[in-house]
C-alpha cells in the first residue's frame, strides 16, 4: 500500500512512525504547506511535495492520511482531498462529526472514493468500545474520562492570553468518581467531578500573574466549569518536565443484568500513551489499510470506524486470524 501524509507535524510524524512498523505499506510522499526544501523527514528517498502539486499524485497513493487540525484544516482539506483519494483524517470536533461527514460524502461518493473520518482514540477506538458496550449491557450507562495527559488544545488557549510565553494543561480524572463507576454505582456526575485541569504557565517578566490567573480559570467551554490549578514555572522547567505528549484514558459501562437487576457487570477499555500523536498515527494507520481493502471491493462514499468490519484492519489473513486469536 502507497501511503501519502498530508501535513507533517506531530500527528505526521507519528503516522510515519507506524508506516515505518508495518511491512505491508510504503511511505509514497509528504505533503507540506511549508518549504518542501525546508523540511526533513526520518524516511529516506521519499519526496516531500508541496500541497499545490498534490493532483500530480493522484495515481500515485493509495491511501492519504490527513494530518490537519480539526478546527480549521479538516472542514477544507478532507472535502477538498477526498475528491480525488481514498483518505482517512482524525476530525475529532464531536459535535460537528454529522455535518463534517455530509460534506466529506458528498465529495467522495460522486468521485468514487472512499473516505473514513474521525479516526483515532476519541473519536475512534473509544467510540467503537462505547459501541459494543451498549450493545452488550443495554440497561446501563457509559463513562468516558480522559487523561492524565495533554490537551493540546487547552495549552493553546491559555498562550493565546496576554503575557503568557508558553504553557501545558493537563487533563485529570477525579479519582473519586473512577472509583464510584468502577464499584457500579453508576453515579450522575457533573463535568466538574469527572475532570480537574493542571496548568502549568510561562509567563513573561512582569506580568501580571494573579490576572492570568484569573483569565485561565473563569474561562468559558475550558476551564470555568472544572477544578482548575494554575502553576507558574520558568522556560527551563517546562521544557524539562513537560515536553512530552503523553494522554490516555478510559471508557466505561456500568450496567445491570438478572431477575431484580440482581447483578452488576461493568465493561473497561484503558489506555495509557507516552505518546498521544504516535498512538493516533498508528490508529490510522491500521484504518488506511481497511480503506485501501474496502475501495479495493468497491465501497465508496464517507465511512465512519462503525463501518469498518475488524478483519480489514488485520495485516494477516483470515486463517491466521483463526489460528491465532479467535
């Protein structure tokens, strides 16, 4: 399978990591809005193209995965893109999921590709594990809790405040209400006691660090409905003790079964990542070579990871699948 990367930053570099795992596929072309000249990437003797000449390539990949954010790059890219390959991207705006895969269907389905969006850990693999739990204990309820780990995009709004140089902000379940759904209580909870925020701020000299303060922590959709704990560290420390993207987190369902609801069964999908965009790279990975089996029988339009049966993912056949881990 000749795979394309469309945007080469950290999620990039992760899904050229785990091309580089599997033997089955090939690195084809890095696609970069930047300076190709200006960009070195780990694989040799591939190019690195710019995005305006990515219509050359059409007969060239089998597969683009698209790594562009998901607030301003994937409303455009992925429409734009599946007009033309099978793609797969990692929309993770839950809410606009509908409207994202509309536009994207009726750009692939008309063109005869095939695209899968919102593919990842949340939304892919915790959506496809909310999925079988439902099914499986209808008479409960489902628990999602993210971290510890990175948000990225909550890093990004507190340095968008005035004074701020750089910060990390760490999203943490409250233990206590892990443990109440772990025991099968299945408890209402608010988003203030499922999540707490860390902050960790670089601020520049002289500023004003009770207002920042302030700022981070009554702001709305972020952090004005959590327990939020603002730690203000120098440049040197950050870049010592919070470097990495690590994330993870776990899905649960609390449920009921037996005359009287008499016995509790509770369902736990976990994970735990050093690396955030080197695990979502290798999820869509594994989806690419599901799309690139799927667009080989025909099946065209936009698909989500309910879509995709389990033996697509699979590198081996279906009589190692038997063999091994049936």
């Amino acid at each position: 399978m000749r795979i394309g990367i469309y945007g080469y930053g950290n999620l990039g570099k992760g899904v050229e990591d785990a091309i580089r795992r599997n033997p089955d596929m090939e690195l084809a072309a890095v696609f970069t809005r930047r300076d190709p000249a200006s960009l070195q990437i780990a694989t040799e003797n591939v190019p690195v193209v710019s995005t305006e000449q990515v219509l050359e390539w059409k007969d060239k990949i089998d597969v683009m995965i698209l790594c562009g954010g998901s607030a301003t790059d994937l409303p455009q890219m992925s429409p734009e893109l599946a007009a033309h390959f099978h793609i797969v991207d990692s929309y993770d705006n839950h809410s606009s999921i509908p409207k994202h895969w509309a536009a994207v269907d009726a750009a692939a389905a008309p063109a005869g590709k095939l695209a899968l969006i919102s593919c990842g850990w949340d939304p892919g693999m915790f959506s496809l594990n909310r999925l079988y739990a439902g099914a499986i204990l209808p008479d409960g309820q489902d628990y999602t809790f993210w971290g510890r780990g990175v948000s990225q995009g909550h890093s990004d709004a507190i340095r968008r405040i005035p004074g701020v140089v750089d910060a990390r902000q760490y999203t943490i379940p409250v233990p206590e209400a892990v443990e109440r759904v772990r025991a099968g209580e299945m408890p209402q909870l608010s988003t203030r006691e499922k999540h707490s925020r860390d902050c960790y701020v670089v601020v520049e000299e002289g500023a004003d660090r009770e207002a920042i303060r302030q700022q981070i922590v009554s702001m709305p959709a972020y952090f004005a409905d959590y327990d939020t704990t603002v730690t203000f560290i120098s440049l040197e420390e950050l870049r010592e003790k919070h470097s990495g993207l690590p994330h993870g987190g776990c899905v649960l369902r609390s449920g009921k079964s037996g005359a009287g609801d008499c016995h509790k069964q509770r369902i736990e999908y976990r994970l735990e990542l050093d690396s955030n965009p080197e695990f979502t790279g290798s999820v869509l990975v594994a989806f690419a070579r599901a799309i690139f089996r799927m667009a080989a029988r025909g099946e065209k339009g936009c698909k989500t990871v309910f879509d995709v049966a389990p033996i697509d993912l699979f590198p081996g056949s279906r009589e190692d699948l038997l063999a091994h881990m049936l």
